[in-house]
C-alpha cells in the first residue's frame, strides 16, 4: 500500500507500550500492507508498528530474504548467553552501537487469520525478534546500552541532524 515515514527519536509514540490489536478488520490488514512494504527497502530487518505512528503491537520484518509480520507477539523465550552484538534502529539513524542480546528468541502471536505464529530462531532474527518485541514495549536499543554506552549513544542523539 505505502511506505510509511520512521518516527526517530524524541517522538513519544516510540516510548509508549503499544496496545494488542483487537477485531481485525480493514485498517488492520493496510497498516500490515505498510508495514510490509516499509520494511522491503534495503537495509530494512524490521519495523515495528510504532515506528510509523501507529500503537498497536504489529511488527514486519525482513530477514535472510524473507519477509513477513506478527500481530501481538509476545517474547515467550531467550536462550544462549547473551552476546554483545552490533545494532542500528531506523528510529536512531545513524548510530550503531553493541548491546546485549541473546543469541536464540521465540515470538508467538497471531496473522490477519487470527491462527497462530511462532517466529522462532538465531543470529539476525532473534535479535530482530528482540528488538521489534522492545519497540512495542517502548524501549528503544538505546535502553539497553552499558552506562559508558548509553551516554556515548546519546551524545550522537544530542548532536544528530535529524
């Protein structure tokens, strides 16, 4: 349907804790459409739904080639020791900073059908996995940061253009 613009830092949508989406009708299935072709772009891994403006718990992503999207998905399992990894947001463009995040992650939520989905897996999907069950919480990677991180991180905030 559309590419959406990313809300960045600063904008409260990206700290509010976003609500289950509900009855699935109409609006529900074009925000999933913009979720998905928000994140087709290259470079993309995930968007979550608070990241275009909207506050409900929906996410695309866009790993390896495949892209998809959960409605209300809850992170129901971490394992592995958890690794500092490398990590962007489109919401903080611009920075890359390394954050703590476990190596494997389950989501289970539902698609436009109401069925189930579990998203499962390592690497780049369950960081993603991570990452987009944060922003629905309102969090940001930021939050995550070691101190020394975090106030390098938010140096770069305070002096970015965007």
């Amino acid at each position: 349907m559309a590419v959406r613009p990313i809300r960045v830092f600063g904008d409260p949508v990206l700290r509010t804790t976003c609500a289950p989406v509900g009855h699935i009708d109409d609006g529900v299935r074009a925000l999933v459409r913009d979720l998905v072709d928000t994140v087709e772009l290259p470079g993309r891994a995930g968007v979550a739904a608070n990241q275009i403006g909207v506050g409900v718990r929906a996410f695309s992503y866009n790993i390896d080639g495949e892209i998809g999207y959960i409605l209300n998905p809850v992170l129901v399992e971490v394992s592995g020791e958890p690794v500092l990894t490398g990590e962007g947001c489109l919401s903080v463009p611009g920075l890359w900073h390394d954050v703590m995040r476990h190596p494997h992650a389950k989501v289970i939520g539902i698609d436009l059908d109401g069925d189930e989905v579990i998203l499962e897996g390592d690497g780049l999907l369950a960081q993603a996995l991570q990452h987009e069950t944060d922003h629905l919480d309102g969090k940001l990677y930021l939050d995550r940061l070691d101190p020394e991180r975090r106030k390098t991180a938010m140096r770069e905030v305070r002096e970015a253009s965007w």
